[in-house]
C-alpha cells in the first residue's frame, strides 16, 4: 500500500501501474478485434508490450517544500520520492 508523504506538499503523484491499466483498458475496449484487426494487431504487437514496461517503473512522488504563509514568491526546489 502507498502512503503518500503528510510533510511537504504533494502536488503530484506518478502510479505507472494504473496508468498502464488504463491505457491498456480503454486500447482493447476502442478496438475490437473483429471490427479492427489491423489496428487491434498492431496495438497488440508494438504498444502492449510497452505497456507492460511501464507497469513495472515504480510509484514516485514530487515533493515541494512546506512554505510559511506570506512569504514571497520564490521557486521551490522539488524532489522525487520512491514509494
């Protein structure tokens, strides 16, 4: 189970995994194979397994430092953080 970091502020949250998912959902769903089996081929043949290495990247996180109230504008630096 993630658990996303509670100091800083999380204004971004990568899962590869439910991305792939998705992507891979809504490609089969878009193209049936009897309806289209060139395009459905070729999604099987050069974008699933794609797919498949990005479900294995793991989660991240980017992190912005906590800022106090009323300070001025400034750039923040970020980092990246495995879960």
């Amino acid at each position: 189970m993630d658990v996303i970091p509670t100091d800083g502020i999380v204004p971004l949250y990568i899962n590869p995994q439910g991305v792939a998912k998705l992507l891979r959902n809504e490609t089969l769903t878009s193209l049936p194979k009897n309806l289209e089996p060139v395009f459905y081929n070729a999604a099987q043949t050069l974008l699933m397994p794609k797919l498949d290495a990005l479900s294995q990247q793991p989660r991240y996180v980017m992190k912005l430092a906590q800022m106090e109230p009323g300070v001025a504008w400034q750039w923040l630096p970020i980092t990246w953080q495995p879960l």
